[in-house]
C-alpha cells in the first residue's frame, strides 16, 4: 500500500508541474493581415482578402469572424459572416442577407469572402478576426470600402500593366526596325564602277593563222561585288571589201564600255 502510495504521489507531481511549465510558456499571437483600402464599383461583387500567419498547425477548430461597422458610425462592429468546422454561418443583418458567400481556404491560412451587389450602403470599415487555437491572441485586422462609380475608380495595376506591356512591345518593334536597317545598309555592296578606258581597250587585230581572242580575255576588270555576270564577247569587224585573205587592214582601236545597273 506504501508502495502504491508514492507512486501515485510522484505521478500527480510530476503532472503538476508540467502543467505549471506549460502556463508558464509564452503564448503566440496570430497575425491577421488585410488591405487598408479597396475601391469597388457599385453593383459589383467585391473580395474582401484576409490572411493570416500562425504559429500553429491550422486545425479544424479554426475559425473566422467577419463583422461590419458603417462610415461615420460609432457604433459596435455587427457580425455578418461567421466560419469554422468547414461550416460557414451568415449574420442576421438584411443589410447583407444572402450576399455573402465564404471564398478562402484555411488549409492556405485564407480568410476571404465576397460580398455581392455592393451599394454606397456598404461603405465602411470590414473586420476579419482568425482564432486558430491555441493560437487565439491577435488583433483583427480591418479594411476600408469605397463604392463608387465606375468613372470615379482609380486606375488598377491592370491598366499599368497593360500600359506597360504595349509599350514594351512598341519599343521592341522601334530596336528591331533599326537594327533591319542598320544590317542593310552595311551588307549594301559597293557600286560598280566599270572598266577603265585603258583596261577596256581590246587587243590589236589578229595576226593571219591566229583565231581571234575575245576582248575579255585583254580586259582585266574587276567584277562587281553584286552577283556575278557572264562574260560580254565583243566582236570587231572588217568592212574594208578587201578580199585578200593575206592583206592586213589597219584600224584604229575600239573602245568599248561596259554600262551596268546595280
């Protein structure tokens, strides 16, 4: 009996004191972040983002609390959407009686919901509380809305970004154009100047017995840097009437001029 006596003893205060270690750790806050302002277009559904960053493993015990307080009132937050257990529960306010619909995800530490219809009633401050226990000590964090008209929205990133993208594309267009020509004018080959009068003059006339050569064969022209051309044969004739196969007729020498296009 004295055995079993002590032993209970020592499990008791063992038990004790780890529960006194336990009160004695320091407990957590969960952070809640949301958006200071969001500007929504009357008649639009709106996103109100919540997230959150705990400590803690989210378990099903988790919860979110969203509550509304109008502009310019002094009143108590009231209580518009409630979820937890993978249950959502809605406020008994008309104001957003079936407009409210739970759109984020725990697992993702996501507290978002929608709000549709939105009306210049809806103007105010949104509180989004998360308990994710034992992780409950935390601030809510509160987001401000403007409906407004659809003149009246500021320009959204997407506009920037489309901006930019247009932008971007135009300038690449511009560097692309002029590097086209740039290459162009350097691959231009030079122009053709021709023969000279001295290169393009043909080779005396013939000796008796010997086969006439062509004038290319005396002409030593350098061939233009464009595509290359066959050569041009000139041909020299004698009109003299003589018939003497053996007599040779003197005739001065003709200067021929090779005219090409580039």
């Amino acid at each position: 009996m004295e055995l079993s006596n002590i032993v209970t003893n020592h499990v008791l205060l063992c038990g004790l004191a780890l529960r006194l270690i336990v009160g004695l750790l320091p407990v957590t806050a969960i952070e809640v972040y949301a958006p200071d302002e969001v500007f929504v277009e009357n008649g639009t559904t709106a996103t109100l983002s919540c997230t959150f960053k705990s400590t803690q493993v989210v378990s099903r015990a988790a919860s979110v609390a969203w509550s509304f307080v109008p502009e310019g009132s002094s009143e108590s937050p009231v209580s518009i959407f409630y979820y937890t257990t993978g249950q959502p529960f809605y406020g008994e306010t008309p104001q957003f009686k079936e407009r409210v619909t739970w759109a984020g995800d725990l697992n993702k530490k996501d507290g978002s919901i929608k709000v549709s219809h939105m009306q210049f009633a809806d103007n105010g401050t949104y509180f989004c509380d998360v308990k994710n226990p034992p992780d409950i000590t935390g601030k809510p964090a509160n987001t401000k809305i403007r409906v407004v008209l659809k003149e009246s929205l500021p320009q959204t990133s997407t506009g920037v970004i489309a901006g930019g993208v247009i932008c971007a594309i135009i300038l690449i267009i511009l560097i692309t154009a002029v590097t086209y020509l740039i290459i162009r004018r350097q691959g231009t080959p030079h122009d053709y100047e021709g023969c000279t009068s001295l290169e393009s003059v043909s080779t005396p006339a013939t000796r008796p017995g010997k086969k006439a050569e062509s004038s290319t064969e005396g002409s030593r022209c350098s061939s233009p840097s464009g595509p290359v051309q066959g050569p041009v044969i000139y041909a020299q004739l004698d009109h003299s009437g003589t018939k003497n196969p053996n007599s040779f007729h003197k005739m001065e020498p003709v200067v021929y001029a090779d005219i090409r296009k580039n």
